[in-house]
C-alpha cells in the first residue's frame, strides 16, 4: 500500500514560516515594555511601603517616648527603568520636611510620607534632614528628648 505524495504544502511552508517569525519578533518589544512596567510598577508600590513604615515607626516612637529604638532593614532596590535616586528623612526643626520622609526617584518622581498623627519632628543626629543615597541599608530610628520636646532621630547604619 502506498500515500499518495502531495507536495503543494511543502511550497507554502516557507512563507507560513517566515509570517511566523515576524509575528514573534514584533511581540519581543511590546512585552519586554511591559515587563518593564510590572518592575516599575511593583517598585513603587514597595517603596511606598517601605516610606509608610518608616513614618509610622517614627509615630510609635514619638508615643513611646524618650529611649524607644527600632531598627528597620530597608531596601529600595529596582530592576526596572524607574530607580532609586535618594532618600531624605526629616529636616531641621520649623523645616517643611521636619516630618515626612520622602523617596526621590530616576525619572525625577518623589514619593512622600508623612508622620502627623500625632506630627513628629525626624531628624539626624545633627538636627538636620538625614539624606541616604543609597537603595539598600538599615535605618536607625531612636527618640530622644530635644530642647523639651521629643524628636525622633534617623541614622542609617
């Protein structure tokens, strides 16, 4: 018994070929995009996280008092377009920072955080901002009485 051989599909097999590899090669760049925008996307939502728990452990200390210490492991890492740039923390008593920390981005984006219930003045240990320019470090958060009022220091170490 013998099939009969048809070679007619044979001649469109190239052409169905090459349809399909420029098909594949045009949907590379849309999803490698879009790739990128799930990394973009997952790191702002987890920096803002992160700037949230900050202001809020630096709320606990202000309740807490003088000598209540927390330290937080902190990691601003991305590996998508949008990176981390710098982190500044506080500011000098009467500055418009004295209470948020706020997250500077590479596209030029800022994320802010703010610790106002109740409103609690973060500083470094020289009374001023601490800036961190660095994605990953732990951060020191102690509160300590200054000039009669409770502070809460920020040092990264």
């Amino acid at each position: 018994m013998r099939l009969a051989g048809d070679v007619r599909g044979v001649e469109s097999l190239p052409l169905r070929l090459l349809v399909v590899s420029v098909v594949a090669a045009l949907s590379v760049i849309p999803a490698s995009e879009a790739l990128d925008a799930l990394r973009d996307k997952e790191f702002v939502r987890r920096a803002d996280a992160q700037l949230t728990l900050v202001t809020s452990q630096a709320e606990i200390l202000c309740v807490q008092g003088p000598g209540a210490v927390r330290t937080l492991s902190l990691d601003f890492s991305s590996h998508g377009s949008v990176r981390f740039s710098r982190l500044v923390i506080g500011d000098a008593d009467g500055g418009p920072g004295m209470c948020c920390a706020l997250l500077e981005m590479s596209s030029g984006a800022r994320l802010v955080a703010v610790a106002d219930e109740p409103p609690v003045w973060i500083c470094s240990p020289a009374g001023e901002g601490l800036e961190v320019r660095t994605p990953v470090f732990e951060l020191r958060l102690s509160a300590v009485l200054w000039e009669g009022a409770v502070a809460v220091v920020a040092e990264a170490v």
